[in-house]
C-alpha cells in the first residue's frame, strides 16, 4: 500500500511539474474527447462564397448530427483515429429550391485538437446525384471550438 501511495504521489508531482514547465504539456492530452456540441467554420476551396458556419454534436455512443447555415442536416457517426484526432462521417441531402432532392453529400471531416475544445478540421465531400453517381468533389478546412 505504501508503494501504491507513493506512486501516485510521484505521478501527481511529475504532473504538476510537467504543467508547471512551459513547453511541455501537450496541447491534445489523452483524456481529449470529442463528445458535445461543437461550432465549426470551414472555408470551402472550390467556391466563391463566405464562410459556412455550422453546428456539430457528437454524441458518447459515436452519433454524429450536422447542421450549418445553408440549410443542410446531416447524420454519421464519429470515431477517434488517434491521441489527438478524430474523424466524423456523414451524408446530408440536397435539395433544390422546390424541394426536390438533387444528389447527396458524402463528407468526411478530420479533425485534429488544437486545444482541449478547439479543433482544426479538413473536409472531404463528394457530391452523388440520386442515382449515386459522383458528380464532383469539393474540400475545405477550417476551425472548431466546443460550445456545450
């Protein structure tokens, strides 16, 4: 037992000595999770247009729900790749004007802590008609912070 206790006496020290020392924290620590409600701007490459600002919430069970400022709602899941990174899988119809569904978009988000609530994010969407068939690709980045 005083093993045990000294252990973790050593281990609570070496903590504080990492955080007290600058430079050496990570900005991502392990215990990062994803899970919450998330606002997300990206910046789409291959358009002329602002910045789309959108919604994310990312549930414990890996749900991923998507909604931005266009109109668009998306539904996935989410999955950690890695100490700092995780990457968010979804689809979101199109519609026109009148409400007819012109294609799908299958989009893939990398994201990578920046901070304990802030994330860089790449995007990856390709564009389906209804039949399926891929019509184009279109790629963005830009940044996260948790807001709930």
């Amino acid at each position: 037992m005083t093993d045990r206790r000294n252990l973790l006496r050593m281990s609570a020290l070496t903590g504080l000595v990492a955080v007290a020392v600058p430079g050496t924290a990570t900005a991502a620590p392990s215990s990062t999770k994803p899970v919450g409600v998330w606002e997300v701007t990206l910046v789409i490459k291959e358009q002329q247009r602002p910045a789309e600002v959108s919604l994310w919430s990312l549930g414990a069970d890996g749900l991923f729900l998507h909604t931005s400022d266009n109109g668009g709602t998306g539904f996935g899941r989410w999955e950690r790749t890695g100490r700092s990174t995780f990457t968010a899988r979804y689809r979101e119809y199109v519609f026109s004007t009148s409400g007819v569904v012109e294609g799908q978009l299958r989009v893939s988000e990398e994201c990578t802590f920046t901070g304990a609530d802030r994330v860089d994010v790449a995007s990856t969407a390709d564009f389906h008609t209804p039949d399926g068939v891929l019509v184009g690709t279109f790629h963005a980045a830009g940044t996260g912070v948790r807001v709930l």
